[in-house]
C-alpha cells in the first residue's frame, strides 16, 4: 500500500510517517504544494493525506487536480480549520474523508485504513485478526466461525482496535472517536472501561484468546 | 427633556419677557404722547385765555363744554404753572363722576387787579380708552404670537431634526453582527450630514477593527491546532515505546488530557466567533424531541457513568433551526446537566408549550448566577472549558429564544421559550 503525506510541518509528517510504516504501507512526504503535484503526477497512491494549507498552494487545488487527471487515489484532508465549510467543499471536490487537527494517529490510521479498505474491498470486507472476523460490510464479527453479538459501540471499539493492533491507543483517542470530540475531555473515562470490558468478556468467552491489554493509567492495546 | 420643550421653553419665556417689557414701554410712550397732545390742547386754552385777559383785562366766561372745563379762583398768592392729573373735576360737567380722570393746567392770570388761579382741565377718559384698546389690540397680538411661534416651531423642529432621529435610531439598531454601516439619511442640513458622516464613519471603523480583531483570534485559534496536532502525534509515538515505565504513564495522561481541553476550547472559541456572526444561515424544520432522544442516547454512558436517574417529558415540537446548532444546543445543555450533576442524581428534561426544561440536581454554584452563561464562568472542579453554555446563549440570541437559568427546588433549571410563530405545535 502506498501513501503520500502532504504535509508543510515536518514534525507531524514525521510522526504520521513513523507511525504509518510500521504496517505494510509504504509512505512518502511531499512537504509542499509543487513537490506533491510532482508526485501525485508521477505515481499512484492509495491514499494520500493531504494538508490544505500549505506555504505555496492550497491542498483544494491539488484535490482539484488530481480529480483532472483522472486519479483514484483515496484523500484524507488533514485541516488545521476546523470549519464545516472546508469539510464540505473538500468532500464535494472528492475527498473521501476530512480530520481536523489535531488528530490522534490512532485516529488517522483507522481513517486511513478504512479509505483502503473501502477503495480494495472488491469481494474482500473482512479483517481478520486470528480467529476473529470483522465484516465491516455487514458490520458483523465472528469468531472461529461463530457469529458474535456485540453492541454498536463494542464494534466500532473492537474495528478501531483491528485498525490499530498492535498500537497502544490512548483513552482519549478511543473517547473521542466513540463519543466525538464534544464529548471528550469528560471528568472520567469509567465508561470507556466498561465498554471495554463487556468487550473483552464478550470475546473471550466466544473462544477467542485476550487480545484487548490494559496499559496502566494510559490505555489498550489489542496485541495479537 | 426633550430638545423641542427645552427650546420653547427658553424661547418662549424670552418672548414673553421681550413682549412684556416691549408692551409696557409702548404703554408709556402712547400716554406719553396722548397726555402731550391733551397738554398741547390746555396750551392753546391757556394761550386763548392770556391773550382775552391781556386785550380785556377781564375774565372771559367760565365754559364748560362736553368734556374741558374752565374755573377762575381768585387767589391770594399766584401758583406756579403746573399740569396735573386729577379726577373728579366734572363739577361742571352734566353727569360729574367722582372718578373721572382730568388733566389739568393751572396758572395764575391777574385781572382787573384780582389775582386768579385759572385751572383748565379735560377729561382724560378718551385718552385712558384709546390706550385700553390699544393695550388690548397687543395682548391679543402678543398671545397670537406666541401661539403661532410655538406651532412653527414644533412643525419645523419636528420636520428639521427628522434627519437626526433617522441618524439616532440608526446608531441605536447597528449591530457588530449584521455587519451593516449606517443608512445614509441624505439630509441638506450641514450640521445633521456631518453627524451622519462622522457616525457612519464610525461605525466603519469599528466594523473594520471588528472584523481585524475576529479574524486575528480565529486564525490564532487556527495556528494553534497544528503545534497541538504535533504534540499529541508526538505522544502517539511515545506511548508505543515498550520501554517506557509506568511511572510515565500518569504524566501522559495529564498530557493528553490538557490537549484535549485546548482543542476543545479553541475549537470553542471558533465556534462562537462563527455563532455569533451568523455563519449557520441553513435552516431546516427540525423535530426537537426526536433530537433529545437521539443525543441522550448519545450521552447515555455518560450518564450511566454517574448513575443518574433520567426523565423524560417530551412533546412534539419542530422548529425552524440549523442542524448542526440544534445538535451543539442540546449537547451542551445535557452534557452539562450530567457532568454537574451529583453521582446518582436526577436529569430532567421537559418539552412542553413550546419550552424545553432541562433541570439537574447538582451541586449549588459557588459563582454569581447571574453570570452562568458568560464565558469562562465555571465552578472551581469543573473540567469543562467554561464556554458550552457560553455557547447556548449565543444560539439562542441568534435565534432570538429567551434562555433563562434557576434555581429551584435543588434543581438547577436552564430553559428555554421558543417563539410561539416560529413552530407548529402537534400534540400527541
């Protein structure tokens, strides 16, 4: 899988090429507007995200270029304005998904991943994990062939988890993305764990080994 | 005081004291005048007199005729020669009344070795009615004066400050919101177009620091999300490490959270920034009650998480709103009934006749009531970023729906009435 990471800030490009490569993508940054038309002119990527404001250009017009030339690479805006109108032009010209700065990685990788997967998912919508199977098209989870019953939240936790195995994700990360960003910064992150929980006993008593850890005071990490 | 009563007010008791001063001098130069005339015919008698006396050296007949008298006393002394006024000396006269007023001129004469005080009077009653007749032809042109100064002038002031009133009632409806200068009121009175010049100016100005000042702290707000973006992504990687201590991951935490309350308070302010100018135009009917259930379903955790007893007493009611405002609204106002609330308390939420109540039983406020739904007002173990309700209001000004908080019964209640014209109300 390839990406392209348009990006004027170094340090955020970094980070999400650090964090991104670790899986079987292999990333590149274009850090501004001219160097990314360069190569969104030269090759094919799976997904680019792409910064709107960057010092020479804005990412719209790369959007828009792009969508000239006929390209079917999967966008992610990535947008310091958080703004309504920016997410909906972005959309309207093609982007297939928008996030405001800042983002948990965690977060962009589950974007990014889902971008794919919607893209290549000819024939192909289950994300296996062991004996685990996420359906994402029917929205279903089995495990060892047994369907699973969970909750909406147990399964939007459980596909943010596939999304990110192996990585340790914050509780404000999984807040955010199951309550939204109003919701954040609450007073205490009990209902989280009890999601969590249900989850987990969920799983295991289905026969699928405990995947889901806790790490002290921080978050989870569903380690295969 | 109205400029218009203070203006007749001081213009009319100026005229009144002019007219008053004018009349009176009139007064005395007319009796001046008339009594001279009256002492210029006495001259001529007196003249007649001398002259009989000189050519005779005798008196001539005492005549007494309609209203001038002549009388000779012998005397024994001569008097100096005087005009005076009198009253009463009608002795001779057909009908004498006691009150009638008389000039008189007296003056010795000697005749035929006698000497005589002579006293020539004529009744002043003609001159005395002349000038109460004049005096009341002015009374009557004083007040129609004044009459007609206080008419004029109330239909001009009225009809010259109409410009100053457009001027005044325009400063008073200008709205830093609306975004729109003052109307031109295209007076040709000099002083009224330079106020109206110097207001609209003004106003210009002040759109124009506005507008600086709101785009200098939304792109403040802006700047502030990528530093933040690299901080948390930064963390992201950190927490990855297997070879970070548990000691660590408290700190982190800390971290996290703190990012999380910037972005949200930036994410805040923008939002009120655009509220405020009235950047949500899309409206669309919205069904309230169905919005309540859905966002409580939203919360539910939440308000699991603190056990409270939620109620529900939810009327129909679709409203004329933007989607995205109604969704902060109902947000902003229930997550604030759960997060201060008490653990294991009560969260009510009430739509009926066309009012939504949401009432939570916590804690009592340790701040001024009065300043709930001011910015960065907050309890001192509050998480929040002191701007939802902040928020709210600023909806509900938009949108002209009175937003009232109390205290009653240990139940915090925020309110709030919408307009009855502005939904269609369907019971069940």
């Amino acid at each position: 899988m390839k990406l392209l990471i348009v990006e004027d800030e170094k340090a955020l490009a970094d980070s999400i090429l650090h964090y991104l490569t670790r899986e079987s993508f292999v990333c590149e940054v274009a850090g501004s507007y001219v160097s990314a038309l360069e190569k969104i002119e030269l090759y094919d990527y799976d997904c680019i995200l792409l910064d709107i404001s960057l010092p020479d250009g804005n990412g719209l017009q790369l959007l828009k270029e792009l969508k000239a030339n006929h390209k079917s690479d999967g966008v992610l805006i990535i947008s310091a304005r958080h703004s309504i109108e920016d997410k909906v032009s972005g959309l309207q010209l093609g982007a297939d998904d928008y996030l405001a700065k800042p983002f948990h990685l965690s977060e962009l990788k589950a974007r990014v991943a889902a971008i794919i997967r919607r893209r290549h998912s000819a024939g192909n919508n289950v994300i296996r994990l062991e004996e685990i199977g996420i359906d994402t098209l029917a929205r279903s989870v089995e495990v060892s062939g047994r369907p699973l019953d969970l909750t909406r939240k147990e399964y939007q936790l459980l596909l943010y988890f596939a999304y990110n195995k192996g990585r340790v994700v914050s509780k404000n990360a999984i807040a955010e993305h199951l309550w939204g960003d109003d919701t954040g910064a609450a007073a205490s992150y009990d209902f989280i764990y009890t999601h969590i929980k249900n989850l987990r006993r969920k799983l295991i008593e289905a026969g699928s080994r405990d995947y889901i850890q806790s790490v002290y005071g921080m978050g989870y990490k569903f380690a295969l | 005081m109205k400029l218009f009563v203070k203006y007749s007010r001081v213009n009319i008791i100026a005229s009144i004291g002019a007219l008053l001063l004018g009349s009176i001098g009139y007064y005395f130069i007319v009796r001046y005048v008339l009594v001279h005339q009256l002492d210029d015919t006495l001259k001529i008698e007196e003249a007649e007199i001398l002259d009989y006396v000189k050519t005779r050296d005798r008196l001539p007949e005492p005549a007494n005729y309609r209203d001038q008298q002549i009388r000779f006393i012998p005397a024994e002394t001569p008097v100096a020669r005087q005009f005076v006024h009198t009253k009463g000396r009608g002795k001779g006269a057909r009908h004498p009344d006691p009150d009638e007023p008389y000039r008189e001129l007296l003056f010795s004469v000697r005749a035929g070795g006698q000497l005589y005080v002579v006293s020539v009077s004529k009744s002043e009653e003609e001159t005395e009615d002349l000038l109460q007749l004049m005096m009341l032809i002015t009374a009557g042109m004083i007040l129609l004066l004044l009459g007609t100064l206080f008419l004029a002038n109330r239909l001009l002031l009225r009809r010259i400050w109409q410009p100053f009133y457009q001027s005044l009632e325009g400063i008073r409806r200008f709205n830093l919101s609306s975004r729109e200068p003052l109307p031109v009121t295209g007076t040709d009175i000099d002083e009224f177009r330079s106020l109206d010049e110097a207001a609209r100016l003004m106003t210009l100005q002040i759109l124009k620091d506005y507008e600086i000042l709101k785009n200098f702290a939304d792109n403040a707000s802006h700047e502030m999300q990528t530093p933040l973006a690299i901080i948390n992504s930064k963390l992201d990687l950190m927490i990855q490490d297997p070879g970070m201590e548990e000691r660590h991951h408290r700190p982190i935490q800390s971290i996290y959270d703190a990012i999380s309350r910037l972005r949200q308070l930036n994410q805040s302010l923008l939002l009120l920034t655009k509220i405020g100018n009235n950047q949500f135009v899309h409206t669309e009917q919205m069904d309230l009650a169905a919005l309540i259930e859905e966002k409580l379903v939203q919360l539910e955790d939440m308000a699991r998480d603190r056990h409270l007893v939620v109620r529900t007493d939810l009327d129909k009611l679709s409203l004329p709103v933007n989607g995205y405002l109604a969704d902060i609204l109902l947000n902003n106002l229930l997550l604030n009934a759960i997060r201060h609330n008490r653990e294991g308390g009560h969260l009510d939420v009430r739509l009926r006749d066309g009012s939504l109540r949401i009432s939570n039983s916590g804690a009592e406020l340790s701040f001024d009531p009065a300043t709930i739904f001011d910015r960065f007002t907050k309890g001192p173990h509050s998480a929040g970023t002191g701007l939802g309700l902040a928020i709210v209001r600023q909806i509900c000004d938009n949108y002209r729906w009175p937003l009232v908080y109390a205290y009653e019964d240990g139940m915090h209640v925020m309110e709030i009435r919408f307009p009855l014209q502005n939904f269609d109300k369907i019971h069940h």
